[in-house]
C-alpha cells in the first residue's frame, strides 16, 4: 500500500474517532474507500449574509473537503456547501492559509475551519471577502461569536 493511501486510512480513523460523538463537529460523510472527500457539519454560531445589512447570525454550517491526488504534499481544498461571511471564506474557497505541512492531522484543518466559522480565528490583510473584512474590524469587540475550544470538545 503506498503513502498516500496508508494516510487516507489513517485520516479516516481519526476523523471517525475524534468527530464521531463532538458536540460541535460532525462527520455527516466520508466519500470513497478510502475517503478523499468528507462533508463536516460545525454546530457553531456563524454569520450568513451578502453585506453588513443583511448578516445574521446561524448556527448550522457544512464545509467539504477534498484531498486532492497530491495530498497530504499539498494542502486539501477546501470550501464551504452553506452561506457564510467570513474574511477568509469565499462561496468557491476557504482560505486555510499558507502553513500547511504534509504532517499535519486532517482533524487539526477540520478544527481550524470550525474556528474561523467562530470567528476565532480570522486574518483581515489579505481577505477572499472584502465586505466581510471590514465588518470584522470594525465588529472586533463581538468577536469571537463562539467560545468553544474545539480542541478539547468545551462549550
């Protein structure tokens, strides 16, 4: 079995495990054997909208993720199947930076994704949505919108 595949097993036990009784964070789908598609649902306040008149706050999100045929060397690609407004998220894209490494956990990138849905985490100097940059900065004292801390499944 080569590198890739012996990852995608592994990713695919982790994912299971780790998601399987979250409280914010759950595997709706894993496509393929072994999967390299995965539709995640994130159970965490949001924000939804074209611009500033029209956000409101939701609390249901999924996001696909991909892992293209050169991961885990390159990053998966990843995009959001549900509305949102975000800095760094885009209808074709999410932005999931510039630090990938090919030792990184698909969870860590899953619990990342939550994290900017949360507004947790968010980078406003180089936005794939402008409208939504500008809302952050000036909104940065109601943020983050969610407290959870992902990582150890806390509410």
């Amino acid at each position: 079995m080569n590198v890739r595949l012996k990852r995608l097993y592994a990713d695919h036990q982790q994912v299971t495990k780790i998601f399987g009784n979250h409280p914010n964070i759950r595997l709706i789908e894993a496509i393929g054997t072994p999967p390299e598609r995965y539709i995640i649902e994130f159970l965490l306040n949001g924000l939804t909208g074209e611009n500033e008149e029209e956000i409101a706050i939701i609390n249901s999100h999924r996001a696909e993720i991909y892992l293209t045929l050169d991961y885990p060397r390159r990053p998966p690609f990843c995009r959001m199947l549900t509305p949102i407004f975000h800095p760094n998220i885009n209808p074709q894209k999410i932005c999931i930076g510039d630090h990938w490494n090919a030792g990184q956990a698909l969870t860590q990138l899953i619990i990342r994704i939550g994290e900017m849905i949360c507004f947790q985490s968010f980078n406003v100097q180089s936005p794939l949505n402008a409208k939504a940059a500008v809302w952050a900065e000036k909104n940065i004292s109601s943020l983050p919108l969610d407290r959870c801390d992902l990582q150890k499944e806390i509410c």
